[in-house]
C-alpha cells in the first residue's frame, strides 16, 4: 500500500476585518444576539484587489515556500470554490502559470459549495495513489457571499488554504476517507444571482448536523476508531455554534476542537472553512498525533479524513506563515468601506 498524503500545506487571510458591531448597526440589529447566537466577533474581508484567484495564489505559493518544492513535479491543480472570478475560465490554471507550474498534465475547478477544496484533495490522493501524478495541489478559497442585510452578512468571509497531496516526504499521512452525499437543496445560488439563498434554521438538521454525523461516524467505523483515538478534531466551521454541538453529538470535545477553531476571528471562509481549520491544527500538532476532520458542503454533502501527523512537520511548520500569524494585526473597516471591498457598491 502506497502512503498519500499532506506533502506541505499554505494559508492566505487578508488582513482586513468588520467587526459584527459594525454590520448590526447598519441593519438595526442587536450586535449582542447575533454574536451570541453565532459566536462571531469579527470576519476577514478581501481587499479591493484581491479575488478568490489572487488569494488561491498566496495560499499555493505559501506551501511550495513552506516545503520549498520542485513546481514542476505539480502535475495536478483542483480548485475549490464558490466565487470563481470566471463562470468559463478555469482558476486553477492562473494559479498553475503563477507558480510556475505550467504547462500542466491536468488542472480544473470544483464546485460544492464549502467541501470543494476538500473533495478536490480527495481528487489528487486517487492520482497520486494510482501514480498518474507525483503530485497534486489541491486549494479551497472563496470570497463568500452574503446579501446586504442577509444572515450570512455577519459570517461570509474571504481566505485560502492550499495542500499538496503526494506519497514521500510526508507532513502528515491521510491514513483514511470516507463521503456522505445527498440532493439537500438547503443552499443555493444560480446563475447570474450575486448572492447565495438558504432555508435559514432549516439548513441545520437536514443538511449540516446529518451529513457530518454521517460521515464522521462512517469513517470510525471504516477505521475502527474512535473520538478518543484523535489527539484533534476539525469540522466545518459556518458560525462558532455548529462545530462545537456537531462535536458533542459525535463524542468529541472542546479541547480537541479548540486548535483549529479559528471562525469567531475569521469567519466562515466557505470552501477554505475546514481546510483552515486543519492548517491551523498542523500549525500545532506534533509528530504521531491524529487529527479527524470533516467538511460540509451545501447540496448536501460531507468528506471526512482521519490524518496522522509525520516528522516532516517539525522541518517545514515555521518556514511559512502560520494561520495564527495571518490573523494578527488585522485593518478594520467601516461599513461602507466593507461595502466598497465587497463590490457591494455598483457605478
């Protein structure tokens, strides 16, 4: 059996925030009951240059510098994301010509709303594992939507995480995965609509809490292990409530969740949510210790990974920034600054 796993990973967050208090107070709400009911302080906003490509980009050359890799060896770019600057142009191969991967054997995007970057790393370990590749960059970054006024306004936030998927070297062996799917329409946006739509309260039981449960429980069972046997846990991260009860319900607890629990200062970074997470939790983790992480994605679906962390970690952790570094001295904005970063302001 050939060994897949995390080569080297790299994060990108833009330095600018809003502060909850700052959107509450435009819509008239009260900024202590949205943040005690979703446990969001603040969230990141891109700059007025950056997209969901330019960001993708930071995230990618931040793990080819953490590892210092050979960009020729990258046989294999998916991009994960709901917020493709282009509806027909690929992502993934802007990111390739970036990094002087190009030409490339074979580059696409994904789309399933905050689990495509994980499906996408799921994409390159069958290509690395059947040897089609040496090795894969597997990316979720999006510039999430959330319409004026929207529930999703105090939570849709902008980021990049980026993880290269081979067999040598290894940061951190993903010994395992297993996906649940389903025709949960519980999220959606069509074409042409700048912003997303959702069932509010109904997107909780039928589509985030059922498919985590889900594919969390079908990956102990396929490993025969339990919420003990991991010295970490990720789950997605769409508000600060979820994570935790999701957590509770599977048998896990806060102090495996609290490594990578970074949405209260972030937000939700949609199709990075999970993925950062996990770079936060490899931020920290030593050699020998198990982290379980399990995504979500809207439409409806959950990808789960149970990863052991290698020795290769010690070597490449502080040759790039870490998550925690990303998100300290943040620029906060006001609300019509926001609205200007945002394109929320149409001339």
């Amino acid at each position: 059996m050939t060994n897949i796993g995390i080569v080297s990973y790299g994060a990108y967050i833009p330095r600018y925030r809003i502060k909850i208090e700052e959107i509450a107070k435009i819509w008239g709400d009260s900024p202590d009951a949205i943040k005690n009911g979703l446990k969001v302080y603040e969230k990141s906003v891109p700059d007025i240059d950056e997209d969901t490509a330019t960001m993708a980009v930071e995230a990618a050359r931040n793990a080819v510098k953490r590892k210092n890799i050979d960009t020729t060896r990258i046989e294999a770019i998916y991009t994960g994301s709901e917020s493709h600057p282009y509806a027909v142009k690929p992502t993934s191969t802007i990111i390739a010509e970036a990094i002087s991967a190009s030409p490339i054997l074979t580059a696409a995007d994904v789309e399933f709303a905050c689990k495509a970057g994980t499906a996408a790393m799921q994409m390159c370990m069958g290509l690395v594992k059947s040897e089609m590749i040496d090795l894969g960059l597997a990316i979720g970054s999006d510039v999430a939507q959330g319409a004026p006024g929207d529930a999703l306004e105090y939570t849709a936030a902008a980021g990049a995480v980026a993880y290269v998927i081979g067999r040598d070297e290894l940061a951190a062996e993903i010994e395992e995965t297993y996906s649940v799917t389903t025709d949960t329409p519980d999220f959606w946006r069509r074409e042409g609509m700048p912003y997303p739509e959702h069932g509010g309260r109904f997107t909780g039981e039928p589509g985030y809490f059922k498919h985590v449960t889900l594919a969390a429980r079908g990956l102990m069972e396929k490993t025969n292990t339990a919420p003990e046997d991991y010295d970490y846990a990720v789950f997605h991260q769409p508000n600060g409530k979820f994570p935790f009860r999701v957590a509770s319900i599977l048998g896990f607890t806060t102090k495996q969740l609290k490594p990578g629990y970074v949405v209260p200062y972030l937000g939700n970074t949609y199709s990075g949510s999970a993925m950062m997470g996990l770079a936060a939790t490899l931020d920290v983790a030593k050699t020998g210790e198990r982290i379980f992480v399990t995504s979500f994605g809207s439409g409806a679906g959950s990808d789960a990974f149970s990863i052991t962390v290698c020795d290769c970690i010690e070597e490449i952790r502080n040759k790039a920034p870490t998550v925690q570094h990303l998100l300290e001295n943040p620029l906060y904005l006001s609300y019509g600054m926001y609205a200007k970063h945002k394109r929320k302001i149409k001339v």
